[in-house]
C-alpha cells in the first residue's frame, strides 16, 4: 500500500467535503472515493501505460531469451528449494 500526503485549499476541502457528505463520507473516505472511481475508469479505458526499460534491462531480456531457445533453461517447480540449493 502506498500512503500520500496531499496538501488541499480551504474550497478543495470544503468542495470534497460536501460532495462525500451526500454518500455519509468524511474527507479521507471521499477523496479514496474519487481516486478509486477515476482509477476504475482508466481500467474500464483498457488503456495501460507502457514503461522504457533500460538498455541493460533490454540486453538481459534478449539474452534471456536466447538462452531459452536454446534449451539452457530449467522449469522451477518450487522457489525456496531452488534458491537453497544455489
């Protein structure tokens, strides 16, 4: 979970504050509204953002994917019992 601290104006604060007052919100609960609503409409959007890899990322990707191609990778079933025996 990440927490943000958020610095309102007297009429932001009053304007949130009327708008949760319809629903029975206090402040916090109604600002959690708005934000899990315009996420929710992002998601409803099917638009999903897209993030630069670096060139060191992009190079261990596709070696990565080279060396499965070639066959030089194995199937881990259970992680702890593979990163003890490393």
């Amino acid at each position: 979970m990440t927490k943000v601290q958020l610095s309102l104006t007297d009429q932001e604060a009053a304007i949130l504050s009327s708008y949760g007052s319809q629903f029975g919100y206090n402040l916090p609960k109604t600002i959690r509204f708005v934000i899990s609503k315009a996420s929710e409409d992002f998601l409803k959007e099917g638009t999903t953002p897209i993030y630069e890899m670096s060139k060191k990322t992009e190079e261990k990707g596709l070696e990565a994917l080279k060396e499965y191609g070639a066959g030089k990778t194995v199937e881990v079933k259970d992680a702890e019992e593979f990163f003890s025996k490393l």
